[in-house]
C-alpha cells in the first residue's frame, strides 16, 4: 500500500523567524541552538537539525479535530525552513532511527489503532494500519517525549 509521509506546514511561522528573545517569549517561543546532529528533530523539513543551526520551540497544534483526540505539544522547527518535507513510499532517516506511536484516526477523528515501532519497521507497521479500513490518516510521534513528528496518508 502507497503512503505520503509530510511535514508540517512552514507558513505559521515564517512570521517568527528573526524575532528577538523577547518578541519570541510573548508569543511563548523559545529558540534553541542545536548542539549535536541527532537530538533535535525538526518538523517541517523531517530531518535532524545540524549542530549550530538556530531552531524555535514552541506549541503546534497537530490535532485540530474537534473531537476529544484534538492535541497540541512541543516541537522544534528550524529558524529559516520555508518547504515541508513531503515523501512518498519511504521513511526520512529522522523517523527511521526513532522509538514511534503510529497512531490511526477514523473518519470521526477519533483513534481507531495505535501501536508502538521501532523506526526501522515502520514502513511496515504504516501498511499493517493502512489494511484497516477504518483508518484513513495516522499521526506518528516521538515515543519517548510524545511530541509530534508528522502526518502519513495514503497515496
């Protein structure tokens, strides 16, 4: 079964980038350098940020339904990204090498299945989710803090 893996869309933020710290900190903003390759996984473009590059923390809403599931957390996203990532039939390296909650939604928006994967497997776990009818989008997060990573639909 075909799967799109996204990122989230930059358009939200552009206003954010170049902001002061104190501008930031009104809208509850926080910027982080990154200080290694492999701790700061960014969201639009779904990669690990580099060493030295300038990322912002902040709320996102990830589940906008209007249905008990809606949920936002943190998440970081690299000061400057202007294009989400979008893939088709394969996993950004950033999702491979994670712990993950594949979570599916139905048609209410409510969760009709979620298990845990290694990133590794994950490619499968989308097609075990997507055989199930009743699935028509799944979320996938950062098992050990919860955040979110990016959205899977089929293709």
């Amino acid at each position: 079964m075909s799967f799109r893996i996204t990122g989230i869309d930059p358009k939200p933020f552009l206003s954010l980038y170049g902001l002061d710290e104190a501008q930031l900190d009104k809208r509850g903003v926080i910027r982080v350098v990154a200080s290694n390759d492999t701790g700061y996984p960014e969201r639009i473009e779904l990669r690990n940020a580099r060493r030295g590059e300038a990322l912002l923390l902040l709320n996102h809403t990830h589940q906008p339904a209007q249905s008990p599931y809606r949920s936002s957390h943190a998440i970081f996203i690299r000061e400057g990204a202007t294009e989400a990532c979008e893939v088709s039939d394969e996993v950004p390296e950033v999702l491979r090498t994670r712990t993950l909650s594949l979570r599916g939604f139905d048609e209410r928006e409510h969760i009709a299945s979620a298990v845990l994967v290694e990133g590794s497997v994950l490619d499968d776990a989308i097609e075990r989710m997507f055989a199930m009818s009743s699935v028509r989008y799944a979320h996938v997060h950062y098992a050990a803090y919860g955040c979110y990573a990016a959205r899977i639909d089929r293709s």
